[in-house]
C-alpha cells in the first residue's frame, strides 16, 4: 500500500519511538517494537476504562466537597432563608485559632471614592458597578491562566466603564482612582471588632488581592490597622485572584497550620465560598449590599452578623462554648 506523503508514516514513528526507548533505557535490544493498529473492540475496551476512571474520580471529588460543605452551617431548603448566624458549636471541629482577614470592603470602605464617580459619570452608583466588574474580570484573569496587579486592572475597568457610559476618563482621573484603592479609611466599626479579638488571644492576618507596596504604605498601614495583625498576604505572590483555592492554601503553609485552623472573615460571599472550599471556616460580614447566598448545595458561612463588632462577639461566644 503507498502511503500518501501528507499522511504521517506510522512505521517510521515506531521505530522512532523504539529507539528512543532504547535510548534512555526503557527497552532492551532484544525487544520487539511494532506498529498495531487499534481495532474498533480496543477502542471501545479503552473508552470504557476511561469512563469508569472519570466516575471513579467524580465519586471522590463528590467526597471530598462533601466533607468540605460539612465544615460549614448545614443548611435545609426549609432553612433557605433564615441562615443560622452563630449557634455554638458549629464549627465542625476544633475551634479555628487563625483568623484571615479580607481586606477591601471588609475593614477598609471603597465608598471613600464615590466623589470621584460622581464627578466622572455623575453617579455615584457607577462605583458598584465597576466594584463588580473589578471582581469578575480579576476571576477572568485566574481562570484564563493570566494575571494583571489589582490597581492596574482597577484603572482599565475605569476606562472600559467609561466608554460604556459615553464618559471621557482621563488619565488624572485613573491615578485618582490608583491612589483612592491605597488609601480608603477603615469601616468605623473595625477597631473595636479587632481590639475584642486580639484580646482573645486569637492570632490574626490579613489576604488581599491587593499588591504589596514596596515603596510606600499598604492600604492596611494607611487605614491605621496594621498593628493589630501578625503578616499581610498577598496574593501577588500566587499570581491568582481569590477565590482561587490556591491563595487560602498558601496563607495556612506559611503559617505552618491546616486549613481547619483558619477562620476567613470577609464580607462577599465568593470569598468565604472559596475559603471554605479550601477547608477554611468562615465569618461573614453582611456590611451594605452584601448578604447569605441561600442555596442548600453551597458551604454556608459559620457566623454572620452585620459589622466586625458583632462577628467578633459571635466568634468568642462560640469558641468558648465549642
């Protein structure tokens, strides 16, 4: 049979590949390599092996997130709307000792920023809306396997908001915008919620999507909020945007603690799912705009209250009775 030049030669690829394994030791001199085409019952012999590894691997995935779902509130449908918010107990195991904290909306308010929106759009509500789009877009970049620092991504969605509003944004109007994301004030409620915790004794850090400021104040040390926690993580380091499982496992190897030992306390929901998907627990803050995502399926946040002043007495309450 004359086998077309445009059709690769199977035979010449075997005896390329026999070589090679004859090369780095895989296969003897005396072993005979020859080319078998793959009949149509092989084919399906090694379809059905292929299905039954994927079930197989499915069952255990189904496992592992059910044990994970565990960790949190259990949740009937009947239950859907009315979350429990701290009964004791409820951690699924020994009380977390490290709390990881969100940083942007949970202790520091973008709302600082609205002048800004208002002069550039003339509405203030343009804020949540690029707020969300900064949130999509930095998941967009992990799952397409690219990255781009928080404030530069912040300034392009600026841009790109503007463009769909018909608004000109200038480039003043971009470094604004860069210097209001490195500065906003805390949350009036996030001194007092710190102070009831570090007076606990429970070890605290911060995980932001924010990246470090080498030359100047972290938004963390410009909101006057630094002292109270022992390392600010980034997750520049992992070059992937929460809630990339990832980044939560990296705070807990740095700390030399299992996921089960960390608390994530946040105040959006995306953050405190992935968290506990990571085997975190998790707090969650429903500050303005922010609430439960009631869906049975999903792990369930193990305390909420509406400020840090009220999550930390829920946090106490709980461990000392657990």
């Amino acid at each position: 049979m004359k086998i077309s030049s445009a059709a690769p030669n199977v035979h010449a690829l075997t005896a390329h590949f026999a070589c090679l394994g004859r090369r780095y030791g895989l296969l003897d001199r005396s072993d005979r390599v020859e080319y078998r085409p793959v009949t149509r019952p092989l084919r399906d012999t090694l379809a059905r092996r292929s299905r039954t590894r994927d079930l197989q691997a499915d069952g255990r995935r189904r496992e592992i997130v059910g044990q994970r779902h565990r960790k949190g509130v259990s949740m009937r449908p009947e239950q859907a709307n009315s979350v429990d918010t701290g009964a004791p107990g409820q951690w699924g195991g020994p009380a977390p000792s490290v709390l990881v904290f969100d940083v942007n909306e949970t202790l520091i308010d973008f709302d600082a920023m609205l002048p800004l929106f208002d002069r550039v759009f003339g509405d203030q509500r343009v804020l949540r809306e690029w707020l969300g789009q900064l949130i999509m877009y930095s998941m967009t970049l992990t799952l397409s396997g690219l990255y781009e620092d928080y404030y530069s991504l912040g300034e392009g969605l600026l841009r790109m908001v503007g463009r769909v509003h018909g608004a000109q944004v200038t480039t003043a109007d971009t470094e604004e915008l860069r210097t209001g994301m490195q500065t906003m004030p805390a949350h009036p409620d996030v001194e007092e919620g710190l102070t009831k915790l570090r007076n606990e004794g429970l070890r605290m850090v911060t995980l932001t999507n924010s990246p470090p400021s080498p030359h100047g104040q972290t938004p963390l040390e410009h909101a006057g909020l630094a002292h109270f926690f022992e390392r600010q993580f980034t997750i520049e380091t992992a070059r992937s945007y929460k809630p990339a499982p990832q980044v939560y496992h990296m705070v807990a190897q740095e700390l030399a603690v299992p996921p089960s030992a960390c608390l994530m306390v946040a105040t959006h929901v995306w953050d405190t799912v992935g968290a506990q998907s990571a085997g975190f627990t998790a707090g969650l803050l429903t500050r303005p705009g922010n609430a439960p995502l009631p869906i049975p399926s999903l792990p369930q946040p193990n305390v909420i209250a509406p400020d840090l002043s009220a999550l930390a007495d829920k946090i106490i309450e709980t461990r000392r009775v657990s």
